[in-house]
C-alpha cells in the first residue's frame, strides 16, 4: 500500500472537505455488467466506516465496508469500463473500487472531475489510515464500531434513541436469554437523563456494559488482588507471571498496562487496573491465543528451499469457479499481499503476438500476460521480501514464448539475476534468506544434451487436467445457430443450481458433494439443451465453432497415451489464423507428449525446474520440481509415504487440485503437508476449512509464506501413519478449559436471522495433524445463550508432533436435528499461548470464546531405548535411507506395490473420570445428565484401519462417548482461583440481584 503513504499526510481542513462531502452524499452512475448505468446516491456513513447508497432493494447488502475496500482506481480501468464505448464518459469522472475476497468491482462516474477526485481522495485516506493501525487500535476501533452499529439497527424509527421495547427486541438478536425484570431495573439504572423511559448512545453504552459483566473476570482479578476490585501493580505482575506464564515482566511494563487499558482517571492515578480495564486488557491482542511473537519472522529462514512449506495459490488469476469465472490481474496483487510466495500463471497464444492468461478451453475471461507480470512485479515485496516462485503452464507457441521471456526480462529485471546468491560447497537449493528480493521461474528447461547453441527443443508435456475421464468431457460445437453467450448462459444457470444443491451440507465437510457429479450432469444438461435448440441465434452474434475443455481428455485408467507433437505446419497455420481455434484445439486434444520450448524462457529456469514423474534420476542434482494432482499424489502418500518424504528432503513438490474440481474447492492440505511436501497449491478466491487451515498454517512466522518443516522431516524419516510414529521423541500434552463465550451470533444461513432462536452453542475443539494426532471433542450444550454462555469444561489431547499439528475451535448451534455453524478458529499448535486466553472467531467481531490453555511435555509408555538400543540413533541418522532410495524411481510409477504394512499396534488415549462441582446458572440451563464422564479407549491404528464408525467424514477420530446433552454448570473459573474466597459484594449489587447470593452470568 506504498501508494497511500502520501494520503497520511492530507492536512486537517482537506480531509473534512472531502469528508464532508462524501457523507452529505453525492449521485452517481452505477455501471452494471449486461446493464445500462443506474443513478444512485452514495453517501459515508457518519463513523466513516461504511459506504452505503439508496435506492436499493436490497437495503442492508448496498453496503461497502471501508476495511474491505483493497484498492480504488481512477479513470476507466476495470474490465465494465473498457465494454463502454470509449466516448460515452469522461475518463476524468470515472474510478472504480475494489472489494471483498473476490477482487469485486464497483465502478462509478461522477457529473464532473471534482467530485471524483473528492471521492477518490478521500476512500485513499480513510484506506491508509487503516493500513497503519496496530492490533490493538483496530481492536478499539471494531469494537467501537460494532457497539455503534449495533445501537443503530436497535433504533427502529430513527429517532437517536432505544425505548424498553427496543431493547428487549435487541437482546433476542444479541441471543440473550433474561428475566424481563432484570433488563428491565438495568434500563432503568442506565438512564439517567431528563428524558426517561428512553436510552440515548450514551446510554445505551452504559447498559451495554453493565449488560457485559463478565463474572469469570471478576473472580479471577478478585483470586489475585486479595479480594479487592483492582489490582496493584504487584498483583498484576504477579498474575501475569504465574497465570500467563509471561516472562521479563516488569514494573514499567505493568504500569503501562494500566495506562492503555484502564478507564478511570482516579484508578490511572493511582496506578491500579479495575474490573473495566482488566476486562480491556483479557480481551486485547494481548491475551489472544496466538502468540504476538509469531506475528514477526522467528524461525531459521538460511536453510534449503526445500526444508520449508510455501504458500501456494492455483489458478491465481481466477475470481471463482474453474469453468466460467472473470480473470482479474488484481487477485495476483491480492493473494501477494495475503502471505502467498508461489502463483501460477497459465499461458496462451493470443491475439496480435501477444500472449494470453486464462484457464484453457473453458469460459474463463482472458487477461494480458504483460498485466500479470507487472502486477507480480508490484506486489510481490510488499508484505515481505522472501522470493516468490512464479509456475508457469506454458501452452504457447515459441514465437509466444519468446514474447513471454522478452516480458520476464524486461519487468522483473535484476529479480532473476540468480548470479550472486550462494548455495554453499554442497549440492542444495538456496535458502529464502539468500534469495530475498528474487523472483523463481518455474517451468520447463531445455535437456542437457542439447547444446547451448540449441534455440529450441523438445521438452515433455504434461497436463494439469488430464484426469477427467471421457465420460465427463465437454465437446460442444455450436456453429448451427447457437453462440456463445447463449450457451455461457445455460452453463452458468446449470453450474449455480448444481453448486447450490453442494452447499446443503454440513460447512465442515466440503467435499460431501462430488465434483464428478456435477461436472457430469453440467456436460448432460448441456448437451440435452443444444439438442433441444439447435436453431436458436442471438441477433447481432456471429455463431462460432469450438470445443470445451477437450484438453480433458485422457481417461484415468489409460495405462497408454497417444503421443502428441506440434508439427511446423500446424504451427504456421496457427500464425497465419490466430482467431481460428478449432484446428488448434482438436490438434491439442490428441495428447501431445512433447512441445517444443525456446531457449530464452527456459535460460529463466534455473532452481525450479518442472518436472515429470518418469523423468525422475536420483543423481543427487537438486532444482527439479515435481508436479501432482491430488489424486495421483494420494496414492504415492498412502502408499510410498517414506520414500516421498525421503525425496522432499532435497527436491520441491507441488501439489494442485483435481481437474474435476470445477467449482474451485479445495482438497486437504493435511495428508500432503505430513508427508513434506512445500508447494500444497489451493484456489485461493474459495473460502471454506481448507483455505481457513492453509491461512492458519502460514499466519505464524510472520505469515511471510515461508514455514519450516520439522526438523523429523528434514533428516531421516518416519511413518506418518504409525501409531507412535516418533516414540524418542516427548509428546505434547494439550490441557483446555473451555471456561465461556462472548457475543456468539446466530447461525449464518438462520432461517429467520436475526428473529430466530436464541441459540444453544456448544465448543468442538480438533486437533489436525498427523494420523494419530487428529481428534475432536466437545463441550456440553448450553440452553438458550449465545451472549455469555458458560461451559467450564476441560478438553485434554496428546500430540505426538505438534511442530505440524493445528488446533481449531468451533462454535455449534445444538439443534434436534442437528447442528448449525456459527464460527471457527484455526491456529498453529506451535503458536498457542498458556494461561487465560481469548480466542475471537474469524471474520466475526466480537464473538469469542475464553479458555486457560496448560502445555505440557509427557513421554511414552515406555522407553524406545530399552527395547532397542540403537532406535534413537537410526533414526536420526537415516540409517535405512540407503534402502529406500533405492526404489526412488519406483515411487512415482503409475501402479506402485502397496508398501508393507506394520503390525497392528495402537495407541490408547485415556481422559480422566471425575465428578462435577454442579451448579446452576442463569447463563446455563439445567438438564439432567451425568455428573462425570465416562472414560473411553481411542484406538489409532495404522492408515484405514480405524473402524469407519469412529471417525467423521473427514476421516476424523472423534470422541464419540460424549454427549451434547446438555447439564448443570461448574463455575466459571477453577476452584483453586477462588479457594475459600467470601466474595465481597457491594450494596448495589446486592440490591440489583434482589434473592440471588451470588453475582449473575449474564
């Protein structure tokens, strides 16, 4: 965001100008995709949060969140602006913004030149203030903006302030669950002013904060300040450093701990931290469960290449699905920005010499590869300097080719000058550290045996979507009448239905739904339409003659493909008749096994050399790059898991999506990560559990893109389906009191939203990683709270390697039927935090969940010593390496032996059986259940041997003893905080309680 640094400077009487008008408001023409402009009023809302515009039918959707706005452009840029006729507007007049995840444009034009610039200066300036807030202040400031918006949505006839009415119609939408008694005295004692009966923002506030009083709070300040309501200066380090096991505390960090958190002016004086600004401080980045060192680059960044996991995108260019979605240059800049080191790019013969990006023989839109690369070229050391690896899929023609290097050349320039990095005495790739600054050409590379004198040659060909079977093929000719944007019309229409009927599902299990299937059916209903309407035309359209997606072509059981070469004269017609696509396609669809490949774009290759599984030579050269569907990468894992990770030791491998996957969703990174691979590529623009664990993988060492692997995995190997597949190594003890949860919302997809149900949450907690690691357990059912329910629950889990391993918290609405999703949390074991932690849910702004984390450090049942002496040091030192290496070649054979399978050892996890202190709670409704839990045995065995009756749909272990019945609640913070505590409790609070004895959970 280098170009809004300038707009941090505006001066005070510039920024109201603009400010000023853009919340008095101003028309103008929206521009629609297939509509003719439609005249609105635009207008910032009064916290400069938001803009908004009217007339809308869809009133609370026309709407544009400031914080999701990536970029604002000026003049006629975007793709809607150039189908414009070029004198229909004044170039002056127009911009464009870019928001949301899917690089969404809205483009507008303005009556004259400075109300366009008024906007444009303005959206840059609220833009770069954002861009320089640190946690806490953009913590502060959604804080602040939720309790605005929220008082705003409650104020139904607009007039500033909330009746009692009003606010028992907010507390159904907040999911609070109180006497009607209760909200009423706290109305009361919230307002204050002349105008009674009625609450203003104020107000409101105060009530919303008396409404917040977190009982699990005060009695853990009360266990640490001697049952006083605030804490000393002493207290505070104290309980920093027991509790939250923080190190280096010092008197002058505490003091300005009060300083930042505390709201009383008398208590700052005094240099003490009350029930106000302890609640601040639990709730800041500050005790979030993420470790705030990981926020920076921590690890070892001068070891090889191939030691780390990279983040890595596929089919960067696309804004949705695989078969029909906009190419857009701005998803590169986005997915740069989000952490991503390795983009795909897919190259075509265009028209005028100029080569194309865009996802073969489908309706994808085309973008110009010269807008790519100096869009990469822009964005690609924004965030951070470690290198980015661009993949290329070269599909073009030599002449095209050359175009592409000349481009690579002329753009990046001294960021392929590899000259000067230094990869050591020993044959390895180069570390991220030595190649900062430099951009990675991955693609194909001229043989050796070729002379340097050589300006061209034949190189293998492999395809990326050679996996769909014929069955599934699209062949459609539509030169009868039929064009174009009336068969890209029926698809669309088939393939939205299709992707709909997808979505009813559980949100955790993405891939209920297959692919096949609807590409299947999508191809049916296509062909049964154009049947049916052979003669249709749309006037104005000339009918053309194509093929769809016929580069699928290869059957998956074909054991034999045809071979498939370019021919000089196939290449001379192509030249001579760019727009003719027919010949070319029909001649690509005969499964070319080799192209041919200039000598200027494969001098750009030099660590990232693409290669084909046959072509593997384990001659101790390092630098190739070895390229997997999901499917073929399956089998080696399952089947060859050592020797693969014995081969990630030294070479890259990338894995992609099936070809099948037209609906751009995303297979699971765990099986392909475990095994050592670096270059898991996922479709970015699909957000949903895969791309929310590649996001969790990467956030921590600064999310720079770079992860290191575990040192296991790096030297020597080991099974990564045993049971006890590292037995020298000491295991990780995971201890999670899941205490309570804040401002849970209700379900996304409620049926009646916000007047629904008050939901009965429930916490799921799952432990991602290898075989034996991976496990969920959950928390009981809490009736009718989603503002402040109260679990108490304690969740323990062993983690053989938590280098690898993910822990992700989910939020569950129980219903009769089932369960509902309410949000999730996904974070790197590595990254966890001990003590008391909040643990706020992605993409929702207040929702939480609090829970005391405790890690310890356990040993197996037995020493591997005593059993075998030398197992330590053959493990470490790799001493069957030798072994395996020497089926490498046979590793990636179309029909590998199953490996040898180990005897049927297990691992048994034991929880312990305890009795509950019970009690009831106005936060917990009680039902009748047991008082203790049973205890259980979890058997992991080797692979698949794990009865299906235990494990989900994810091939999950989950613990299926436990029930979501619900019952009575603990309190709400361990018996060993509070002790033989009399809480003392004031006068107010005894009369707000009326009968209670005891400080209600709200």
């Amino acid at each position: 965001m280098a170009d809004l640094e300038v707009y941090k400077n505006l001066s005070p009487e510039k920024v109201e100008r603009c400010m000023s008008v853009m919340q008095s408001g101003t028309q103008m023409i929206k521009l629609k995709r297939g509509t003719k402009g439609l005249v609105r009023l635009f207008y910032l809302d009064e916290h400069r949060t938001r803009l908004r515009w009217r007339p809308s039918r869809k009133s609370e959707k026309a709407k544009i969140l400031i914080d999701s706005i990536y970029k604002v452009t000026e003049g006629r840029q975007s793709e809607i602006f150039h189908r414009q006729a070029e004198g229909n507007f004044d170039p002056s007049c127009c911009f464009t913004i870019y928001h949301g995840n899917h690089m969404e444009s809205l483009d507008l034009i303005t009556s004259n030149p400075e109300e366009a610039r008024t906007w444009i200066t303005g959206l840059k300036y609220l833009m770069a203030g954002i861009s320089d807030e640190d946690s806490l202040a953009k913590r502060q400031r959604t804080h602040n903006q939720w309790v605005k918006q929220t008082f705003e949505e409650a104020d139904k006839n607009g007039d500033g302030l909330l009746n009692i009415e009003e606010i028992h119609q907010l507390m159904h939408k907040l999911n609070v669950n109180l006497p009607r008694r209760k909200v009423r005295q706290m109305f009361q004692e919230a307002d204050t002013d002349e105008n009674q009966g009625t609450l203003t923002f104020e107000e409101f506030c105060v009530f919303y904060k008396m409404m917040s009083l977190r009982r699990d709070l005060y009695l853990l300040l009360l266990s640490y300040s001697d049952k006083k309501d605030h804490l000393t200066v002493e207290e505070l380090a104290q309980f920093l450093k027991v509790e939250q096991k923080m190190t280096n505390v010092t008197t002058d960090y505490c003091i300005d701990v009060i300083r930042k958190f505390e709201v009383s002016e008398e208590n700052k004086a005094k240099n003490v931290l009350g029930i106000e600004g302890f609640t601040n401080f639990m709730r800041s980045p500050a005790c979030d469960i993420f470790n705030p060192l990981h926020h920076e680059v921590y690890q070892d960044m001068d070891q090889p290449l191939c030691n780390y996991y990279i983040a890595s995108s596929h089919n960067t260019y696309l804004t949705g699905d695989q078969l029909l979605s906009q190419s857009k240059v701005d998803m590169y800049a986005r997915v740069l920005q989000e952490g991503c080191r390795c983009v795909e790019v897919d190259c075509w013969d265009g028209p005028d010499g100029e080569p194309v990006v865009h996802h073969g023989y489908t309706l994808t839109s085309k973008i110009l590869f010269r807008d790519v690369v100096e869009t990469i070229n822009k964005h690609a050391f924004v965030k951070n300097e470690f290198p980015v690896i661009l993949s290329i899929e070269n599909h073009c023609s030599v002449q095209q080719q050359r175009k592409i290097a000349q481009y690579l050349k002329g753009i990046f320039q001294d960021k392929l000058d590899l000259s000067s990095v230094d990869t050591g005495e020993t044959k390895q790739l180069p570390s991220p550290q030595s190649l900062k600054g430099k951009i990675l050409v991955k693609g194909k590379k001229l043989p050796y045996h070729l002379g340097d004198d050589a300006e061209e040659g034949e190189v293998s060909d492999e395809d990326s979507a050679d996996e769909i079977e014929d069955e599934c093929k699209f062949k459609l000719h539509y030169n009868n009448g039929t064009t174009e944007h009336q068969v890209e019309s029926f698809i669309r229409k088939k393939l939205e239905s299709l992707l709909k009927e997808s979505q009813i599902r559980d949100k955790e299990d993405p891939d209920s739904f297959t692919v096949r299937a609807l590409l299947k059916a999508t191809h049916e209903g296509l062909n049964a339409h154009l049947k049916q309407h052979p003669d249709v035309k749309e006037s104005g359209k000339k009918a053309h003659g194509r093929s769809l997606m016929t580069n699928f072509g290869r059957h998956k059981k074909t054991t034999k493909s045809r071979s498939k070469s370019y021919s000089t004269d196939d290449e001379e017609d192509t030249q001579q008749n760019p727009g003719k696509e027919i010949g070319q396609l029909y001649r690509l669809g005969r499964r070319r096994k080799t192209m041919k490949l200039c000598r200027e774009l494969s001098d750009l290759v030099v660590y990232t050399n693409s290669v084909a599984a046959q072509d593997i030579v384990d001659d101790g050269t390092t630098g190739n790059v070895l390229s997997f569907s999901e499917t073929r990468a399956h089998q080696v894992v399952q089947q060859k898991s050592e020797q693969f990770m014995i081969y990630n030791q030294k070479q890259l491998t990338r894995i992609y999506p099936s070809a099948y996957r037209i609906d751009s969703s995303n297979f699971n990174p765990l099986p392909y990560w475990n095994a050592g691979c670096q270059l898991v590529a996922l479709n970015y623009q699909s957000e949903g559990r895969m791309m929310q664990l590649n996001r969790a993988k990467f956030k921590t060492n600064g999310n720079c893109g770079y992860v290191l692997k575990p040192q296991q995995m790096c030297k020597g190997t080991f099974n990564p389906f045993s049971g006890d597949p590292l037995p020298a190594n000491p295991k990780k003890q995971l201890i999670l009191k899941v205490i309570s949860g804040q401002q849970l919302p209700k379900p996304p997809d409620s049926m009646f939203g916000d007047r629904g149900e008050i939901i009965d949450p429930f916490v799921e907690v799952e432990i991602i990683g290898l075989p034996v690691d991976c496990c969920k357990d959950q928390t009981r059912v809490v009736d009718d709270n989603g503002f402040n329910p109260v679990w108490e629950e304690t969740l323990t889990f062993t983690v053989h390697m938590p280098e690898i391993a993910l822990v992700r918290f989910l939020v569950w609405d129980h219903d009769p039927i089932g369960r509902d999703f309410v949000g999730q949390r996904t974070v790197t074991f590595s990254s966890l935090v001990p003590g008391y932690r909040h643990v706020y849910l992605e993409g929702l702004t207040e929702a939480s969940i609090f829970v005391h984390i405790t890690i310890n450090e356990i040993y197996g049942k037995w020493s591997p010593l005593i059993l075998n002496p030398s197992y330590t040091i053959l493990h470490f030192l790799g001493a069957t390496k030798n072994r395996q290496l020497q089926g490498l070649k046979g590793l990636f054979n179309k029909n590998p032996r199953h490996s040898s399978s180990e005897n049927n050892s297990h691992y048994v996890r034991k929880r312990s059986i305890g009795d509950r202190i019970l009690r009831r709670t106005a936060s917990a409704p009680a039902k009748g259940r047991k008082k203790s839990k049973m205890g259980f045995q979890e058997m992991i065995e080797i692979k698949d041997s794990v009865s299906d009756a235990a494990r989900d749909q994810d091939g999950v272990l989950r613990r299926t003893t436990r029930s979501l019945q619900a019952r009575p609640v603990s309190m709400p913070v361990d018996r060993s905080l509070l002790g033989a505590l009399s809480l003392p409790v004031s006068e107010t609070v005894k009369d707000r309680e009326g009968k209670e004895n005891s400080l209600v959970q709200i």
